[in-house]
C-alpha cells in the first residue's frame, strides 16, 4: 500500500479502537442493548431515575456518552444535558454547581447556578430544576469516589424531591459498584423512583461487535475468523482489552503492508499490550508474584484468572485446583497453595486478590485478563492449550474459553 493509504488506516485504527477512552459515539458503540433499553425507558418515564453500576472497565461511561445519540436517533432533540464526573472530596454543593453551569435558564439563558444559595438542599435543586428551558438529562459520574455519607444522603433526598415533584429531568447516576447499597445511602426509601441497572461483564457476542464495528470504520480492513474470536476470548468480558487487542493487531497489520489480521498479528498484540501499553498493571503484577523461593505464584495466580467465576467475578479456592494441575502438569489440593491465596490478598503483594467469606475476587478487574495474557506471552500456557469452541468431553485435557452463552470466563 502506498504511504498516504497506510497512514490513513493507521489514523482509522486508532480512531475506532480506543482502549484509553470510553467510545462517545453511537457508531462504535457495540452491545449493551437491553441497558441502553432500560435507561431510556426511564428517560421517558416520569419521575423515574437510574442508577448504572458494576466493575470498572465494563462500559458504563461509554453507555452513558452514547445515550444523546440514540435519543437524536429517535427524534428526541430537545433535553438539556448535563455531566460532572465526580472527584474525591466533591461535596453536595460543589456537584450541583458544576451541574448547573451546564444548563440554561428559560427566562434570560443564564446558566441555573447563579441562583443556588451557598449550602443547598434537595428543595434548592428542584427549584432551579424548575427554571431549565425545557427537560434535561444530567449525568453524576464516578459517583464511587463519593464516601461522604452526608452527600450520598442528600443525592437521595434530591432523588425524592425530583420524583414527588415530577420535575422534568433524569438523574443518571454512574459508579463502580457490586450494589446500589455501595454508592447511594438511604436508597431504600427513594427505591420506587430509581431504576437500578447492574452493568455485568459484556458477553463474547457483545465484544466480537465491537471488533466488527471498529474494523467497518477502516476501509478494507479484514480479520481472520481465528484472530477475531481469540480478541474476544482474551478480553474476559471487559471492552477495554478487546479494544486494545484489536487495534494492536490491526496496527501489525497495517504496518506490514498488509489488510487481513492474522493470529501472528494479534500475538505481536498481546506482547506490545503486556509489555507496553499496561505498565500499571505490569508492577501490580511483579509485585504479586515476585519470590526468592515460591515460584509457583505465577502458575498459582494465572490458575485464579484461569478458574471458573460467578457473574461478580468471584471464585472458590476449589475452582483453582483443576487450572493449575494443567498448567504445572502436577497434582495439587488446596492447602498446596492456601498459602499463595493468602499471600494475594494481603498488602504484601498488592493485595491482588480481595476476599468475601471463602471467595476470592481480582481487586482490578482488568487484571484477570492480563494475568491471562501474561501467562501466553511468558510461555505458562500455549494459545494452543486454549480450545475453541469448548469440548464435549469433560476431561481436563484443554483449558477451554467459555461460549457466548455463558458468562465470561475460563472453565476446565
């Protein structure tokens, strides 16, 4: 390919594949339809707000980015708009300020905050509610940074005040979050006027979407079917990885001169992802296995990535035990590796692992995938050892990726 093509490929690759950003556009976005159903079911439902929690990194600011464009898409042009992300400290009044400097009065187009008084309550948002030109939308994100119980009170009485009212606005609040009891106190009794809306882990046919979606953005970029649904396996549910494998085999691609990814591609792609675009991850990991004698922690903690997991990311230390048999080729019971689980969830090594009663979670979503990639790119396991689709035998003779329909993950 010339030089103009291959640079206006690169420049696409990159525009349709943003793993540092979350996707602001309803072309790009992929999956997800029953929840975008749901927030916009109650954007139309009076008195009703939302609530989008889950683990970080699974699309919920992307979700929200896209919402306006899915409303243009059914003629609905005339709300307001509004978003704060949240920061640590942030205080009732200092949310609500930056919210109404956003949105415009209908009398004299002025932006609502002048009016609010110095320390304001549920009854001075919903009056200056009152004075927007015409309905809005406004977007609390990052709302987990928020641990003053003070002001996750006074959101939920402003939730109250808004939905008795009928003030014609939606509140859509966005956190990571295992449950609506984590980012909103006093919930129960605003819990007729808030619609909760759990953001799980995106299933496989969610994330092959979002390759197909981005590739269609660059002209003449092909996948090989392999490659295509390994970037889905290895994003273990989160859109994030999916978008960097992809562009970084796309990205191998194009820079050999050539218009079909291949898997050779997408193994260039995991070795720039761990060795390069993940260094937070990458320490994170050094530290959780380095050991001058237990060289099992490596093979110890790609068995956790590698272990069968609840919808919440969870696991029992039993479920750890066929993964690292296959990975060590040795038999192996728990109290063999007690030790090591133990050790992951103390602040020794991170902690990496965070602890439930006798279940074990990865405290970093994204780090359960990586740890799966690094095992690949630091030879613990073959991409061969993966099989696709799972087979019918229940011996453990491959480690096999769990399919579309079930949830994401690795089973034995």
């Amino acid at each position: 390919m010339t030089d103009e093509q291959r640079y206006t490929l690169i420049a696409q690759v990159n525009g349709a594949f943003t793993p540092g950003a979350p996707i602001n556009s309803r072309d790009l976005f992929a999956g997800r339809k029953r929840e975008v159903e749901k927030v916009l079911g109650t954007v139309f439902q009076p008195g009703q707000h939302a609530v989008l929690y889950g683990e970080r990194g699974v699309g919920k600011t992307s979700l929200v980015n896209t919402l306006f464009d899915f409303l243009v898409m059914m003629g609905r042009y005339n709300y307001q708009r509004a978003r704060v992300n949240c920061a640590a400290g942030m205080n009732f009044e200092q949310i609500w300020r930056a919210m109404f400097k956003q949105l415009k009065a209908k009398v004299d187009g002025e932006d609502i905050g002048v009016i609010l008084p110095k320390d304001p309550h549920s009854e001075d948002i919903r009056e200056a509610f009152e004075l927007a030109d015409g309905p809005s939308i406004v977007i609390i994100d990052e709302l987990d940074k928020i641990t003053d119980a003070r002001v996750q009170v006074a959101l939920a009485d402003t939730i109250k005040t808004l939905s008795d009212n009928n003030v014609d606005t939606t509140l859509i609040l966005v956190g990571v979050a295992d449950s609506l009891n984590q980012l909103l106190a006093e919930h129960r009794s605003i819990e007729r006027a808030i619609r909760q809306i759990p953001m799980q882990r995106m299933y496989k046919g969610e994330l092959l979407e979002i390759v197909d979606k981005g590739l269609q953005q660059c002209a003449g970029l092909g996948i090989d079917p392999s490659a295509r649904e390994r970037i889905a396996d290895y994003s273990q549910g989160l859109p994030f990885f999916t978008h960097m494998l992809a562009r970084e085999a796309a990205l191998r691609a194009v820079r050999t001169d050539r218009t079909y990814i291949i898997m050779p591609d997408l193994d260039y792609g995991i070795m720039e992802a761990v060795d390069s675009q993940l260094e937070s991850l990458l320490e994170a990991y050094r530290l959780s296995v380095r050991s001058a004698r237990g060289k099992n922690f490596k093979p110890v903690l790609l068995a956790c990535a590698l272990a069968k997991k609840d919808e919440r990311g969870y696991f029992y230390a039993n479920q750890v035990v066929d993964p690292l048999c296959f990975i060590t080729k040795r038999d192996y019971e728990i109290p063999a590796f007690a030790r090591h689980l133990k050790a992951f969830s103390g602040h020794g090594r991170g902690p990496i692992l965070e602890t439930k009663g006798r279940q074990y979670r990865f405290v970093t979503p994204l780090m359960e995938p990586y740890v799966i990639l690094r095992g690949l790119r630091d030879g613990l396991i073959a991409e061969s050892q993966l099989s696709h689709p799972a087979p019918t035998s229940t011996a453990p003779e491959q480690l096999s990726l769990l399919s579309s329909s079930s949830l994401p993950g690795i089973e034995i």
